[in-house]
C-alpha cells in the first residue's frame, strides 16, 4: 500500500514541491539563502501550471 501511495503521488506530481524543497535548500546550502527564500506551495504550484502551459511536453491535452 505504501507503494502504491508513493508512486502515485510521484505520478501525479504532488510531491513536486518536496522535491523542489529538497533540491532549492541543497543548492543554497551556504550561499544566499537568505537572500532567495523558497517559493510557497501556491507559488510553485502557479510555476509549475505556467510552465506546463508554455513546454506543454507529451501530455494529453
């Protein structure tokens, strides 16, 4: 079940934003942190939206 559950939020792309977290706090580990916060939940989930709009990519619709 565990599983399952992991790969469907991989899937879906609801854990886009841990790893965006993960990756923004190894890249500024030391550098300007302070300076380049990470977004919000709703800041990036708008990125991702907008970006899928203009690299639509291999998707549906």
């Amino acid at each position: 079940m565990r599983t399952a559950r992991w790969f469907l939020r991989e899937l879906s792309g609801e854990s886009g934003y841990e790893h965006y977290l993960a990756a923004h706090a190894a890249h500024m580990e030391g550098k300007h942190a302070a300076h380049h916060p990470p977004m919000t939940r709703r800041e990036f989930e708008r990125w991702r939206v907008d970006r899928g709009d203009t690299s639509p990519g291999a998707r549906c619709c």
